[in-house]
C-alpha cells in the first residue's frame, strides 16, 4: 500500500512539473542564402536535448522547448553547417539562411550530409525515395534529356515499362496507381513523344519526392505510389538564366528577384526542334511533330508569417501532317495533347509559431484533340478532364515530441470523353457527338502524428478519410495508416509500416499500346473504387565513415477491385467502356536493397529488386492467377558519378531487368465464317502472360567537361551514349519469317539501338 | 583523359556500325487438334467443316517469297477422311464428304429444342471430338424495309427492321448480311477471295429491347453495284455460339488484332476449337436494281 502511495506522490509530481515547465517555440524559414530558395528536409536539432526536427515542404521549421539556453544546429547535405545559441524565454522566429558548399571536391567534411544520411535512419518515413536534383541531372539518358522519372526507374521497388518511355510501376502497380503530383496539381498525362520524356523540365525543379508505401496520411487518391515534385521558387537575390542545347530539344530557364528578398520569379521552357532541323533539308515534312512546355513560378513574401506562390505548368504535344497542296487528297491530321496546371498557394505560421498551414487552389486541365481529313471530309475526336479543387494543410507542433498534421482536399472532376465531330459524308457513319459529361467530385479528410514514444521508438499514427460522389452514388473508405521506427544505434533502425489506399479514377487503354489518348474515368455504379492494403517493414543503416545510406526492405500488398479489360475489349471511342470491364484482384511481395551515396568524388547508388506481382481474375485467363504484366523478378541498377577533376566527371549507369511477361499467338485454325461464305484464319494464344521475353540489360555513359568554372558564365558540355554495347532492348515483338524459309519465330527487337548525345549546358 | 574519352568514341563508333541484333523468343510447340463449324440450311441440310489447327509460325511463302498461305496451303489443314456423324431424337446421320474438309448431309431434321450431338472421328491423326448443340426456334423479321439514296458521288443503302423478342428467354440473334458473289464456300472451296464478295454478320442481344419489345436496328451501305443482289439473313442462336461469333469477329479484325486484348475463343468443342451450332435461320433477297 505505501508503494502504490509512493507512486501516486511521485506522478503527481511529475505533473506538477511537466505543466509549471513553460515551454516556448523557435521556429522560421530556412533558406539558401546564395538565391533565398526555401530548403526542405533541413534538419534542425538540439544536440543537448538530442531532439530534432526537419523543415517541411516550405522550408518552416518549429521547435517548442521549455524555457532555457540552446544551441540550434541546421543541417544540409551540400551547405555548410549552421549553429544558433538561443535564449528561449518567449517564442522565437529565427530565420536561417544556409551557404552552399562550393568545394566539395576538396573532401571538406559536410556535417549536413551526416545529419542527412541520419535522418532517413531515424526518422519513421519508409519506402520512401529522395533524389537530389543535382543526381538527377548527372544521370546519362536517352538523347542527352535529363529527366526524373527514368532516374527513378533505376530506384528498387520502381520498373519501367517499355524501352525508353517514362512509364512507372511501382511494387507491381499499374502506371495508372501513380498519384503525381506538381505543386499540389495532379498531372493526368506525364509524357511527351509517346512517353519517351517525361513532361518535368529538371531546371524547374527544386525536390522529389517518391513514396511507395508507409504512405503519410496527408498522400492518398492511388493504389501504388504517390510522387510528389515541388518546383523552384526562383532566385529572389539577382536574376540569373540557365539552359541547355541539345541534339533534339533546348532549355532555357530565366529568373530573378521582382522585388528583392521579397517576390521572385522564374520561368523555364522546353521545345523540340527535330521537325525544323529536317524541314532544312527536305520540304516534305518528314517529321512533323514537336513538343513544348513552359513552368512559371512567383511567389510573394506578404510577412515574415506569410507568403503566396502561384505556379503553373502548360505543355503540348503537336502532330501536324497534310498531303501536299498538289494532291488531290487534300488529307491531313492533327493533334494536340496537353497538360495545364495552376496552383495558388497561401503558407501562414501561426503567432504561437507551434502552428502552420498551407491553403492552395488546384486546378488541372489535360485535353486531347485529334483530327483528320481527307478531302470534303474530316473528323475531329476531343477528350478532357478539368479539375478544380481546394486543399487544407495544417501542421501543428505541441511539443517537441509531437508533430501533428491534419488537413481536407475537396476536389472536383469533370471528364468529358470522346467527343466527336464529323463533316461530310463520313458522318452518315461516324456521327457527331457531344461525348457524356460526368462530373466527380472527391472530399478526403486525414490527421497524422509522428510521435517520439521513447528515446528509441518513434511512430507515426494516421488515418485518411476518403469519399467521392459520381452520379448519385457515394463510395466512402476509412483509410488507415500506421508506421514504427525502432533506433538500434545513432545509425541504424529497423521499421514497420501498413497503408491502406483508395482509388476512385482509372485509366482506360488498351493494354497492347500505350498512348497519350487513354482515358481516365471516375469509379461507377458497377466499377467500384480499387483498394490496396501494404505492408512492409525494413531495416535501414548509415555507414557514417563511407558516407553511405543502406537500406533493405520487404514488402507485401494486397490489392483489390482491380480492373482489366476483356478478352477482345477494343476501347477507341468506346463510351460504354463498362461492359468491357471485369473486375479482380492482385497481390505483390518483394525485397528491395539500396546502397547511395550522395556525396564525395563518387556518388551513386546500387539498387536490387525481387519481386513477384500476379492478378486472379474470373473472367480472365479462365479464372486462374497469372503473373501481371508489370512483373519483373529481378532488378539491378548501378549509377555512378565520378569527379575526375575540377574540369571533368564521368557518369555510367547500368540497369538489368528480366524479362516481361506477354501473351502468344502459338497455333491457329481455319474457320468457315457463320455464313460459311469464307474462310479465317482464328489464333489460339498461349495462357494469359505465360511467356517470358529476355531479360534487358544497358549500358549509358555520360562525360562532362566544364569549359568555365572561374567566370559568372559557366558553361559545360556533355557527351553521352545511351546503349552503350548496342543490345536490343525489348520494346516490340515481331513475328519474322526464318532465313530458310522454313517458317516463322517470334523477335524481341529494340526501337534504340546506341545512341550519341551531346549538350551544352549554361549558367550566367 | 584524351586518350580515354578517344578511345570511348572510336569504340562506339565501331559499335555504332552493327545493327542491334534481334532477340529470338523460342515458344512451346504447337498442339494440333481438329477445329470444327456447323452451318445448317432451310431444306434439312446441316454442313460441318473438319481441319487442323497448325503453328502460328507455320511457313507461307514460298522459296521465291511469294505468298502461299493460299487455297493449296489451306488443303494440306483439310481433315479429308473423317467420320462425322450427327445424332438427335435417338437416330444418327453419318455426313457425307461434300469437298475436301466439308461434310454434310440433307436429311438432318431441323427439330426445335432437338438436342443434337455431334462425333468426329480423324483415323489418319485418331483424333477424335464431339458436341452437343440445341436446335433453337426460328425468328422472322417483324419488319424489313429499304431505302436507296444517291449521291453524285456514291449510292447509300438504308436497311430498317426490326425484331420482336421473346421477352421471357434471354435471347441472342446473328444477323448476316452478304451478296451474290459470296457463294458458299463448297461451291469453291477456299479459292482466292472475290474481290466484289460482300460479307458482314452482326449480333444482337436483347439487351437491346425497345419498350414494345423489339430490336430495332438502322443500316447503311455503299452500294458499289447497283444491279447486285443483297441476302439478308437471321438466326436466333445460343448464348455459347453468340459469345464465340464476339470473339471471332474481333479475333479476325485486324484492328482488334493490333489494339486489343489478345482474344482466346470460347469453344464447345470437345478437346478441340470452333463452335458446333444448331440455329434455324430465315432469308431475305433484296434485288437492289429494283428498289
């Protein structure tokens, strides 16, 4: 009885002790000093109370302490690091602006890196990939094109799809349970030329982020994975241009200060310029088609609490052939496939500092237009989706041990697909037609905290609640999420994630091609939302000495209401899409490993993949589990950047995939039409993706020599081959006749072959 | 350096010159089995075609690359001495061989809701299969009117009917369309295709029902020879056979074949491909000079 006395006394006086300790908040932008572009993920940590925290999205951080002296260490991989000593007798707004290594080639220790390398160690975020942006541009690519999605493929856990194009299937998702967003905007179509380059310009990009479970509840909307990428802000302290020239496209992106340290902009477009280059030498308009896009961005510091961004992204693709005017044809086609985004933003940190919101208005438009004509008569084929949406973010910190966020997003969709118009006679056949207009509207709330439980466990608790209204009926799901680090050492943990995510859009296309034209359509009565429940767990280490992130993780996903397309299923211009839709179920598992290294004279990183993706669908394959078509067993990618000096570098990548899955036509067999006036030839194929293609394997190299590095114009030049070793790489299959006429086989053949590139790169 | 970043161009270069080597997918062997279809005709006369599946891969060009996936290549897929015989309300018909891959036979009673079972025995491969089918109900069209309509650059045939279904049975219909150059394939056994030959088969479910219970549908044709003649025909058949003709259309289109999912055709057809099918149709000739 006196022990339970002793203990009761005791709490009380921890109580006591815990509510008269007054505690007080410093919190502020961190930012770069050289151009005043926010920093996120900085780490800000008390190295006395071993208590930390990272700024978000904005740049803000926040800690509240109790009452006291501190030292504030600011922490980024690439700037030299920051100590602030505090007096914390109030709440307290201290800014901080960080100074970019500029000597790394020198080996300067850069504690930022550590804290960096740290902080994915310690903190709950999981299966959760982050690039540099500076990686991203060393990588070799196709064409000499930097870009951040095929960067990504090279990450575990991330397969590409054909040869070449920018599709992304994550832990055996489809490319359509990707959720990307730009600025907040969902960007419904992310490639350009057929998917070959991804619609991102890298130069307007300030952070990517890729998150392929243990999703954070303020992500939802898709089944596989969300990709968040966040655009530059632009040079806020002098105006400054960069760009590039190269084999098919240039870049030029300008920016600056519109009133300095306070309003800034940047803009930053792309185009092809293929078309013209061959019309210099043939009048006949061999390649007509180009592409274009343009990023702007401004964004206003109303206060030292306040600020508001307006971002925008447009792009198109253009397809512009017609018969020459001495033809009697008179034939042509066109078309125009296009993104547009616009997101306002309003940041606001509260006056007690603990509290800090982001408002934005969303709106994103994709639009296809398709025409042709031959003479008296033509075609026009439209299809859009506008998106207007309003979103809420709110991120509260009570304590240090607290890091609380909650939010709501009310989104409305309007599809309008398949609109047709038709003149002259063609239309007895082809009616013209307004297409249906569905209008879908989604509503998800969520609250999340990231909890220090102990000096060892740390967990992140969730919950999202996502609905949406398409014709009158209402689809309704608790999503919850859940993630746990448990500290083994300063630089190992081991986690344990779950998500459960909700998906009201699907893409319709037909599975045999890819193209811009595939349709999105909200859930119905009769398609209901897809769902995927994932686990995943993972032990993850920073070699301090090596400066080297290891990380190793399993996972295993259930997905359900699923959708595929029937045997048969032709989907142009089909409105009533339903029918040829039947439903199912997947599930995928697999172990991911990652080994990178984001600084020194050699960085990179060494990614491996096993994984196993199937679909079980009733109506499909007889009902018997097949192995989906984005299932790869084995996945290896090795980048690395090497300095070789002040002037030079070189960067290689090599990637090797097994091979895909696909359907074969094996035999065939004469049938009588029903009229028995004529004969057909009917395939037989194999069962559903029973047959493997040869594994894949690249080779890429990219050298860089920087023909200015002392003067305030810098200039460097970039050669690379793609393929390197000249290997097919299965993008088609082509059934060939044998050289000894004795029949046919089928090929896997490559549309790229080893392919030059060189660019010019500058910066004044 | 030089030398090194030589060197990689020289060695790219020198690869550069070969093409990328295509890669060979080696695929399971082909399985041959006996690939079957019924017709039956006004007059108690049931047709049944008897052939070989063969690989995919199988040749069809000759040793000078001419195409020979042709009427000679086609006999060697004749199944030539089989034994077909129907069976139905206790009595067994043994069909007779018509030309090569074609038996039939014209004292096979068109018996409404008749079970009719179909055997087919090859000696040469002893492969062996059977069927069953149900002989479905004749339809008649409700209604059938035309409309010609002339253009100074073409002729436009407008085809109007309309069916009255049977609203307490889910029914399916096949609506076959074709002129006078189509003739049957017995007439001239798998020969090259006439270029004026016109075919096309429709299907319909009552999925399609109007209010007052009946499937009414519009047509329009380019008529390219006024002074042909147009035979219109309709069956009312069995949800198997409606399924297999789905596929079948879309298996030999070649836009389906290019942009859709790969079709494997529904079969009742024991260990074997094609469809044995029973229906009873009705036939419309239209004189087209004369409308």
């Amino acid at each position: 009885m006196q022990r339970f006395k002793n203990s009761i006394l005791v709490l009380i006086q921890l109580l006591v002790l815990h509510l008269g300790a007054q505690n007080f908040t410093v919190s502020g932008y961190v930012s770069d000093q050289k151009d005043g572009e926010s920093l996120i993920g900085v780490t800000a940590s008390c190295p006395s109370l071993k208590k930390g925290t990272a700024t978000n999205g904005y740049g803000y951080y926040a800690l509240t302490f109790p009452a006291g002296t501190y030292e504030i260490v600011f922490n980024y991989l690439g700037y030299i690091s920051q100590k602030q000593t505090i007096l914390l007798d109030k709440n307290i707004a201290l800014n901080v602006k960080l100074i970019e290594n500029s000597n790394q080639l020198k080996e300067v220790v850069v504690t930022g890196s550590d804290s960096k390398g740290k902080q994915q160690v310690q903190s709950t975020e999981m299966a959760k990939l982050n690039i540099p942006i500076e990686l991203i541009r060393k990588v070799p690519t196709l064409f000499g094109e930097s870009d951040l999605i095929k960067v990504l493929q090279l990450m575990p856990g991330v397969k590409r799809g054909v040869e070449g194009t920018t599709g992304m299937y994550v832990r055996g998702g489809g490319n359509d349970e990707n959720l990307i967003l730009l600025d907040e905007a969902p960007v419904y179509n992310t490639g350009h030329l057929l998917g070959f380059f991804s619609v991102f310009n890298s130069n307007s990009i300030k952070d990517v982020s890729l998150y392929k479970g243990a999703f954070p509840s303020q992500y939802g909307g898709r089944l596989s994975s969300i990709l968040d990428i966040k655009m530059r802000e632009g040079n806020d302290k002098k105006f400054s241009a960069q760009g590039s020239i190269g084999i098919i496209a240039s870049n030029l992106t300008i920016e600056g200060p519109i009133l300095k340290d306070k309003c800034s902009f940047i803009i930053s477009g792309r185009r092809t310029y293929l078309d013209k280059v061959i019309n210099l030498f043939s009048k006949q308009n061999l390649f007509p088609y180009y592409f274009y896009d343009l990023n702007a961005k401004i964004n206003y510091k109303l206060s030292d609490r306040d600020r508001i961004y307006l971002s925008s992204y447009f792009g198109r693709d253009v397809l512009s052939a017609s018969s020459s005017g001495s033809d009697s044809l008179n034939a042509g086609i066109n078309s125009f496939v296009g993104n547009f985004t616009v997101t306002a933003r309003w940041n606001h940190a509260y006056k007690n500092s603990k509290l800090f919101h982001n408002i934005s208005l969303i709106q994103s438009n994709f639009k296809y237009d398709i025409s042709g004509k031959v003479l008296s008569n033509s075609v026009l084929v439209t299809s859009k989706i506008q998106d207007l949406g309003v979103k809420a973010d709110f991120q509260y910190k009570p304590t240090v041990l607290h890091d609380i966020k909650f939010g709501a997003l009310l989104i409305n969709h309007l599809f309008r697909p398949n609109v047709v118009s038709t003149q002259g006679d063609i239309s007895k056949f082809l009616a013209s037609r307004e297409g249906t207009k569905i209008y879908n509207q989604e509503v998800s709330f969520y609250g999340n905290d990231d909890y220090d439980v102990t000096t060892k466990l740390k967990i992140n608790y969730g919950l999202r609640l996502s609905s949406t209204l398409v014709t009158n009926k209402l689809y309704a799901g608790l999503e919850p999420r859940f993630a746990a680090k448990y500290k083994i050492s300063e630089n190992s943990s081991v986690k344990a994630g779950y998500a459960r995510m909700k998906q009201y859009l699907h893409l319709v296309s037909s599975s045999a091609i890819s193209l811009p034209t595939d349709l999105w359509y909200p859930v119905t009565k009769n398609v209901k939302p897809g769902s995927s429940d994932q686990v995943s767990a993972g032990y993850y280490r920073y070699l301090e000495k090596k400066k080297i992130n290891l990380s190793a993780e399993v996972y295993y996903k259930w997905l359900n209401n699923l959708i595929e397309y029937r045997e048969g299923a032709n989907l142009i211009l089909n409105d009533n899409y339903e029918s040829q839709l039947v439903t199912g179920k997947g599930t995928s598992y697999g172990f991911e490993l990652l080994l990178q290294k984001n600084e020194g004279k050699l960085s990179g990183w060494i990614s491996y993949t096993l994984a196993w993706s199937n679909r079980t669908f009733p109506e499909l394959n007889s009902g018997r589990t097949y192995y989906s078509k984005f299932d790869r067993r084995h996945d290896f990618a090795i980048v690395a950047n090497y300095t070789i000096s002040k002037r030079w570098s070189i960067s290689a990548d090599w990637v090797y995939s097994s091979g895909a899955p696909f359907t074969a036509r094996t035999s065939q067999y004469l049938m009588p039409n029903p009229t028995f006036t004529s004969i057909d030839i009917l395939p037989v194929y194999t069962s559903k993706n029973a047959i493997r293609l040869h594994a894949s394997h690249r080779l890429d190299i990219d050298i860089t020599y920087k023909s200015r590095i002392y003067s305030k114009y810098k200039g460097e030049w970039h050669f690379g081959a793609y393929n390197v070793y000249n290997r097919a790489q299965p993008s088609r299959i082509q059934i060939v006749q044998n050289t000894d006429n004795t029949g046919y086989h089928y090929e896997e053949r490559g549309i790229f072959g080893i392919i030059y590139s060189v660019a010019y790169n500058f910066q004044f | 350096m030089k030398h090194v970043i030589y060197s990689f161009v020289i060695l790219t270069l020198v690869a550069s010159c070969t093409k990328t080597k295509p890669l060979i997918i080696t695929l399971p062997a082909s399985e041959q089995k006996l690939a079957i279809s019924s017709v039956v005709i006004p007059g108690n006369i049931l047709a049944v075609s008897v052939s070989y599946s063969f690989s995919a891969l199988e040749n069809s060009k000759d040793s000078m690359g001419n195409n020979v996936f042709d009427s000679t290549l086609y006999q060697q897929f004749l199944v030539s001495h089989a034994l077909v015989t129907i069976s139905y309300n206790g009595k067994t018909d043994t069909l007779s061989k018509l030309a090569p891959g074609i038996y039939a036979s014209a004292g096979v009673l068109q018996l409404v809701n008749a079970n009719y079972t179909l055997n087919v025995y090859d000696s040469a491969t002893q492969l062996r299969v059977f069927a069953n089918s149900t002989m479905l109900q004749k339809v008649n069209f409700d209604s059938l009117y035309f409309e010609k309509e002339k253009t100074a650059s073409d002729t436009t045939l407008k085809i109007h009917f309309s069916v009255a279904d049977n609203l307490s049975e889910e029914n399916y219909y096949m609506v076959s369309y074709f002129n006078s150059a189509a003739s049957p394939i017995y007439n001239s056994v798998f020969s090259n295709p006439n270029k004026n030959k016109f075919v096309l088969v429709e299907l319909y479910s009552d999925k399609v029902v109007e209010a007052d219970g009946k499937i009414k549908v519009d047509k329009n044709f380019f008529i390219p020879d006024e002074n042909d003649t147009l035979i219109i025909e309709l069956a009312n058949i069995s949800k198997g056979y409606y399924e297999f003709l789905s596929a079948y259309k879309k298996s030999n289109q070649l836009i389906y074949q290019l942009l859709g999912e790969p079709v494997n055709l529904p079969t009742n057809i024991n260990i074997g491909y094609g469809y044995f099918s029973t229906f009873n149709p009705s036939f419309k000739i239209v004189d087209l000079s004369k409308l």
